[in-house]
C-alpha cells in the first residue's frame, strides 16, 4: 500500500487527498440528509462537512466546467463529421432517394405538376442530383474545416461566457411560436 503511494507524484497526491476530502463531504451531506430524514438531529460535524462540501463544489465547478469544455474542444477537433454525415448518406442512398420521392409525390403543392409525362423521371434526377451534390459537399475537407470552425468558435464563446459568469443574470426567453404558414410534417 505504501509503495503505490510512494510512486505517486506530488500533484497526484494533491488530487488524492482533494479528492478524499470532497468523496468525504459529499458522504457527509447524504449521512446528515439521512439523519435528518429518520427525525434525528444533524450532527455539528455533518452539517460542517456539508458546507464546506458545498464551499469546494463552488470553488471548482467553473474551472472544472472550463477544463472539460477544453477536452471536448479538442475531441471535436479530431473528428471528421460531415464525411460520417456523407458516409450514412452513402449507406442509406436507396432508402432516401424513395423517402424523397415518396415525400415529392404526397406534396399537395406537387398535384398539378405531378401529371406532367415524366414527372417520376424528373423527381428521380433531381433527387439524385441533389444526392450526390450533397455527398460531394459533405465528403469535402473544406466544409469539415467549415464545421470544425464552427464548433470551436461556439465551444470558445461558451467557455467565455463560464468564465465571465455571464449565463448566471441570463433570463430564459421562450422560443417563438412556430408560424401557422410553416409547412408541418405529416404522420
């Protein structure tokens, strides 16, 4: 026991015993919350623990919530999600070009048009058309750079925002209504 302890460097003594002491606190608070839940009184020594518990969760929920943004920014970087997003196109190519078809057909704004001689050949080519321009966008390094770019961009200004505390006076605002003249799917 003592000869893994002695291998442990001093920073991971500091998070050893930082996390020893916060595993601690945190059993405190559940031991008094029980306590008192069973009618008994909360001992001094629980109710301490439970505020400085709470004291320390304060003190590194920010830093903690920087750090993991910081992980995850540099976990999206690596990956190339518009060629996954191209790839399952690819892979779904027959499913969707009948989804878009079917869906073209049942348009009630398709009605007049979808008389014409050929209207299945031309909502084919179109669907088509647009598949593989779609595939060819998404497979392009440059909208992976696109993407990328966006998500670190966002992933910058909410870290900002952590650090400046500026979501704590944020008041939500409910999303507009969605207008009557949108189009509504169909079940």
């Amino acid at each position: 026991m003592s000869r893994w302890l002695e291998d442990l460097s001093t920073l991971q003594v500091l998070l050893l015993v930082l996390g020893v002491l916060l595993g601690g606190s945190v059993l405190a608070a559940i031991v008094g919350g029980v306590l008192v839940r069973l009618g008994m009184r909360r001992p001094w020594a629980v109710d301490r623990a439970s505020r400085l518990s709470m004291r320390a969760l304060g003190l590194i929920k920010r830093p903690l919530t920087i750090v993991v943004l910081d992980e995850v920014a540099a976990v999206i970087q690596t990956g190339h999600y518009t060629k996954n997003i191209s790839d399952a196109l690819l892979e779904n190519h027959d499913e969707i070009k009948a989804m878009v078809a079917e869906k073209v057909r049942s348009d009630p704004n398709a009605r007049i048009v979808s008389r014409l001689p050929g209207y299945d050949t031309i909502v084919s080519e179109v669907s088509e058309t647009v598949m593989r321009v779609l595939i060819d966008m998404l497979s392009d390094p440059r909208m992976d750079e696109l993407v990328a770019d966006l998500l670190r961009n966002n992933l910058d200004q909410i870290k900002s925002a952590v650090r400046e505390r500026a979501h704590e006076n944020v008041v939500v605002v409910p999303a507009d209504p969605v207008p009557a003249s949108a189009p509504r799917p169909r079940p």
